[in-house]
C-alpha cells in the first residue's frame, strides 16, 4: 500500500538473506531466539522493533529460519498478541499528526488530500482486518476528515 497513490517506483530497505537455512555464524538456537523474542514482546516493543533489535543487537538476521516460524507466529504461539495491528496502528498515529496539523493550518489543501488518502488506507485495511478475524467485528475508526474539512 506504499505506492498505493503515487507514481513513486523505489523500493527502500535493507536487503534479506538469500538462503531459507540459518547461517553458520548465528551463534544462537531456536528456544533462545524465542526467549529473546517474548522478552522483547512483554518489554512493550512491536513487531518490527523487535525484528531490528534482533538484527542489530543479537546478529539474528531473520527469525523464521532458525525457529521455524515467524515472527509473529512465534508470538501467537507464547500467547502474546497486539490489540490493533500494527501496520493500522502506524496508520492511525499518522493520520492523528495529520489531522494536528490541520487544525493548526487549515488552509493546507495538501494536507487535506493526505488525511483523506491516509484515512482511506485505513478503512481498507480494517475491512480486510475484520473479515480476516484479527479485529473484532465491532471495532470502528472514528472519521477525522469530515470534521476538518
């Protein structure tokens, strides 16, 4: 959903490992990885944190070829889960700055287009959060462009 309404063609990020097996220099076995991994967790750092903590601090590059399971599947399995996701979540904090920056500057027409375009995002992918079982049937995000535009 990056490049969802621009004309933008870059991909950013660092590269993955090629191989699907755990490379011989990771000095760690899978109960530790996801030891580490529910530490992290119940320290209060999301999903992807706790990918780049691995990363950076441990020497782990991914998680899904030394414990067999991904990331998340390793924190469903120790019963540990998000109330929102978090890719909706990083939306929502994004249109909450947005709507912020409207109310400071209303005459942003720019910044307009973007919160409709954000919150647009959002409810697509609520909709597919909903009918995938992850948010509750009842869960609803509140319109904030309609009450600044």
């Amino acid at each position: 959903m990056a490049r969802l309404y621009s004309h933008k063609r870059g991909r950013s990020g660092s590269t993955r490992p090629l191989s699907k097996k755990p490379p011989a220099w990771c000095k760690y076995n899978a109960e530790e990885v996801e030891a580490l991994v529910v530490k992290l967790a119940k320290e209060g750092n999301n999903a992807s944190t706790i990918g780049t903590i691995l990363r950076d601090r441990y020497g782990i590059p991914l998680v899904k070829p030394i414990v067999g399971k991904t990331l998340q599947e390793a924190l469903k399995s120790s019963d540990i889960t998000f109330k929102i996701p978090e890719d909706l979540e990083t939306l929502m904090k994004k249109a909450e700055r947005a709507r912020r920056h409207l109310e400071r500057n209303k005459s942003d027409s720019i910044a307009k287009r973007s919160l409709a375009l954000i919150e647009s995002k959002i409810y697509r992918l609520s909709k597919y959060y909903k009918e995938e079982g992850v948010l509750p049937r009842q869960w609803e995000y509140k319109l904030m462009a309609a009450s600044v535009v």
